[in-house]
C-alpha cells in the first residue's frame, strides 16, 4: 500500500512539472464544472421566470375564489384552475401547470389556500440527465376580515339620463352597483357580516309613504298655506280712494271670481291684474298636487270656493319653496252682507271678479266697485297625500348637517312634495341581497342635484338613531359611504334653479356639503367619492374635498370606467385579497 502512495505522488509531481500540452488539457478539465454550472444557472433562471408568470396568474386565480360565495373545494379548485389558466403565460411545452387546493386548504367563510405546480424541461442540464426540474408556488387569499357597514349614496338626478357610446350613466350605475353588491355579499363570512343600505338621491330623499305617521317627520312646511295671501294686501277701505288701486284685500276673492294669483308682475290701468301682487303661482282647480290650473275660483262641485294655490316659482319672497306644491286649499265663506270696495272713479269696473258677486254704483269719480267679502280658512290635504319625500332638514342649527336624533328640541325631517318627488325610497342598512337588487333597478333619473341631502342620508343609515335606526355599531366593524354624482350641485331646500352651476347659490349648497362630509368624517366613517364627468363641467371640488383621502376620490370619464372603480373600491373595503 505504502508502496502504492509513493508511486501516485510522484506520477502528481510529475504532471504538475510537465510543460507540454497541460494548459489545455488543464481547460478541458475545468470545462465540465463551468459547462455545468453555466447550464444550471440558466434553467434556474427559466424556472424563477415562469414561478413570477405562474405566482401572478395564481394570484387572479385566488381573487376569482375569494370574490365566489358558496363553493365547496372542488367548485373553488375548478375556478381557481379557470383563472389561472385564462392568466398564465409562460411555459407550456410539458403540459399545463397544475392547481390544487390541499386538504386544509379551503375555509368557505375566511380563507382558501392555492398549490401550483409544474416539471419545466431542462435544457443544458440534460447532460447531467436532468429532464426536467419542479417549479412551485402557493397562495393564500383570504376575505371578510372584519364586519362592514356601507352606505351607497347614489345620484339621481335628470343628467344621469346622459351617457356615451357605452350607454346611459344610470344604466353603468345599475350595473356597477350590482356587481358591488355581489363582492360585498361574498364578503360575509355570516348573514349580517356585511350590511348595505342605499340612498337614491336628487334634491329630495324618498323615506317612504309607510312612514307618514312617524315622529320624526316635520310637518310644518308641508301644511303651510303661502305666506303672503291676507297679509300682504293693502286693504282699499269705502271711505277711500286710491288713483293706483294696486292691491286689494284678499277677502274680495271667492267663488266665480278670477284667480287671485299672478305669476307676473302686474301691468294696466284699472285692470284686474294690476290689483293683484305676483307670488310666482296660480289657482288650480282642486287640492290635489297634480289638479290642473284655473282662471276662475270653482263655483259649483266640490271644491266651490277653494282657492287652491299650485307650485311656487320662488320667485316672488318664497324662494325656499321653490318648485313646490302648497298642500291645501282656502276655502271661501261668504261674510253675511258685508261688502269690499275693489275700484272706483270714473273707470272703475268689477273687472275680474263675477257679476254674482260684485256690482257697480254710482258716476263719475264718485262711481264705486263693490263685491261680496270673504271669510278664507286654510284646509290642509290629509297626510295620506304626502309623497313619501324629505327635503333638508332646519339649517339654524345645522340639523341638516348631522346626525342628531330628532326630539322636542331638534327639529325633525321636514315632509314636502316637491314637482317631481323622486319615485326610489331609501333602503335601511341590511343584507337582503335581493331586496337590494331590486331597489337598485327601480332607480330612475328624476330632478335635479343636491350632493349634501343624500350625504347626510347616507351617514344617518349608519348611525343609531332615527329615522333609520340601525342598532348599535357591533365590535369590529368599519362604516363607509361610497357617494357617486355626475354633476355639480345645483339645488336644494333654500338655494338654486336646478340648472346654473358656479353661482353663489350653488356655493351655499356646496359649503353644506363640505361640512356634512366632515362631519361624517370625523364619526370615523370613511368616505369614497366618485365625479363621473362625461359632460365635461370640470373638477368636482365638493366630491373631492369629500373623500376621505385623495386615493378615495375619482374622476371618471366614462360610464365604463365605473364599473371598474365600484370593483376597485369593493375590493378594497372588504379585503379579499392575496396574503402571501
């Protein structure tokens, strides 16, 4: 053996001492290990290519599971094998990658675990008799990590009739919010985990005629005669004469007699408009809200002698009821024989006001016009006619921009019946997926905008007090408004025309706006908010300011986008997504 040793190390000694040829024999030698190395390293490199290509497509596989309710494992495995496939693009040359979900892991109510894998053939590690080597990868996606109250503040407003190539802003809106609606249901790990209430808005909220005999509904301005009828007339006296009889006492007024209203400022000497003040409404004929309008006071049927006054243009003292309906009539009783004198001088006449009530004496400048005296009282409709609309609530208080539960001191929400009283009443928060549906394509474009109402709705269906009442916010539970509008704001209870935007009007409906949102805000409600601009009208600096942060805030301009931005946001809020 000895022997053996000493006969090997001089054979080494020599090798290491000869100088032919040993350089490139010394680099064939070193050749293998390199080629190898250089070999392996490439197929590794293949391999952590298509584990990055097979990670990002198990990944959509994942979210596609997550976003799913009622799967079993083996309906989760077969999607998640359909995802995954639609997203992979890398190597396919040894068959398709395969996608499993392991015992363990699937949990219908939280969480999914999904395996890929697959043997990618080798090139330079051939040599070594390597075919092919195994590429990996998992993922977990896990949802309803918490317990969720949102509020969907949508915009109905007229211009949502409007829209693009794609279709009209309330048919994307529908459409979006219903596959909102499905990825917040999916959510809920359990009935209830996930509540959803939904407020239509225009300039009005709709709570329901159900609620007509609620406590928390104002009745005040909703059964107000108009303010100036019988107090804004100069009374015209026997003993009197005026050379410009402009105004006569509303007791001249009554059965056959011409409508006492005018919507115009009046004009003509003598003439029976002169003698009337405008209040921007007319007579109709009866004391409902869709009675067509009259020019003479009914004197027979009915309604003899009601002096119904239809809608108010605003425009003449009463801006504040603006566009709508006055719920009642006057009725007239004669006053026994007591006579109102209505003109007189040589040109006097009972111009206006019937033969059966009125008649002239006398000549000259001492001719006198006198007609029957009236006795008016002020019959309110019966609340059953009520529409089920809420206009903003008292603004002395700032009652429109809280959440303050109405009693004996703060005022409540104000019943009106507006032109056009939007027709989709608001849904109180709760989790009837169908219900919700349903009251998402019953919306309709209707008037015009008010941001602020439907704001201060929507924080209300999240807060625990009436007219909603949803119960007290359970442990772990988030609260989110998601408001979307295609248009600046135009109009509300006190301010706007409905149409002028950028006016000091429309910069009072946006200050209620901002603060109502901060105020929403600072109850630790986070607000999403959503511009969707196809008209073009610039920047919604309202909406905007109305988001929680600038990542919240998104100004779309096309009604496709919108359904992708519900998604986005639907993902985000209930947090199905990949954690590892």
């Amino acid at each position: 053996m000895v022997q053996r040793l000493r006969s090997l190390t001089s054979l080494l000694r020599g090798f290491l001492a000869a100088r032919g040829g040993n350089v490139a024999m010394m680099f064939g030698i070193a050749l293998v290990p390199i080629t190898i190395a250089a070999g392996a390293g490439l197929d590794y490199a293949r391999g952590a290519v298509v584990r990055q290509q097979m990670s990002t497509a198990l990944d959509a596989a994942a979210l596609a599971v997550g976003s799913t309710t009622g799967l079993t494992q083996a309906t989760a495995e077969a999607l998640a094998r359909k995802y995954f496939e639609a997203n992979y693009a890398g190597d396919k040359s040894n068959g398709t990658p395969t996608v499993t979900i392991g015992s363990g892991g699937f949990n219908s109510s939280g969480s999914v675990k999904i395996d890929v894998s697959y043997n990618l053939p080798t090139t330079l590690l051939k040599v070594m008799g390597k075919t092919s080597m195994p590429v990996t990868t998992s993922t977990t996606v896990v949802w309803g990590q918490s317990k969720l109250w949102v509020a969907l503040v949508l915009d109905n407003s007229g211009s949502m009739r409007n829209g693009d190539s794609s279709g009209t802003q309330m048919d994307a809106l529908q459409n979006a919010s219903k596959q909102l609606l499905t990825i917040l249901q999916n959510a809920s790990a359990s009935a209830g985990d996930v509540k959803v209430s939904i407020v239509p808005f225009d300039v009005t909220v709709n709570v329901g005629t159900s609620n007509v005999n609620a406590s928390w509904i104002d009745w005040t301005d909703w059964e107000a005669p108009p303010k100036y009828p019988g107090t804004d007339y100069d009374y015209a006296m026997d003993n009197q004469y005026s050379d410009n009889p402009n105004k006569v006492s509303f007791e001249a007024w009554g059965p056959g007699d011409e409508c006492p209203f005018v919507t115009t400022n009046s004009s003509g000497w003598w003439s029976s408009q002169s003698r009337k003040s405008p209040y921007g409404f007319l007579c109709t004929s009866g004391p409902s809200n869709n009675a067509g309008t009259v020019e003479t006071i009914p004197s027979s049927g009915s309604y003899k002698g009601y002096i119904c006054p239809g809608i108010d243009s605003g425009d003449y003292g009463n801006s504040d009821h603006r566009d709508r309906y006055y719920n009642g009539c006057y009725t007239s009783v004669a006053n026994k024989n007591k006579k109102i004198l209505v003109a007189q001088g040589s040109n006097a006449t009972c111009d206006g006001f019937s033969s059966s009530n009125c008649s002239c004496s006398g000549s000259g400048n001492g001719k006198k016009c006198r007609t029957q005296r009236w006795t008016h009282t002020w019959v309110k409709n019966n609340r059953s006619t009520w529409g089920g609309c809420i206009m903003d609530r008292d603004k002395d208080n700032d009652y429109d921009i809280s959440n303050t539960t109405p009693n004996t001191t703060a005022k409540g929400f104000p019943a009106t019946n507006p032109e056009d009283c939007l027709g989709t009443t608001v849904s109180s928060l709760g989790y009837d997926w169908s219900a919700l549906t349903n009251k998402i394509d019953a919306m309709s474009p209707n008037s015009a905008t008010n941001q602020a109402i439907g704001m201060a709705h929507g924080w209300q269906t999240l807060t625990d007090s009436t007219p909603y009442s949803p119960g007290a916010v359970p442990a772990n539970t988030s609260r989110y408004i998601i408001i979307l509008s295609d248009g600046l704001n135009t109009k509300n209870r006190w301010w706007g025309n409905g149409s002028s935007t950028g006016t000091s009007d429309t910069d009072l409906i946006d200050d209620r706006m901002d603060k109502v949102c901060a105020a929403a805000k600072a109850d630790g409600i986070t607000v999403y908010s959503i511009f969707l601009n196809i008209s073009s009208q610039g920047n919604s600096e309202a909406l905007e300011d109305c988001a929680s942060d600038s990542t919240k805030y998104f100004a779309l301009t096309s009604t496709d986008a919108v359904v992708t931005t519900f998604q986005q946001i639907g993902q985000s809020i209930t947090n199905v997504r990949v954690s590892k």
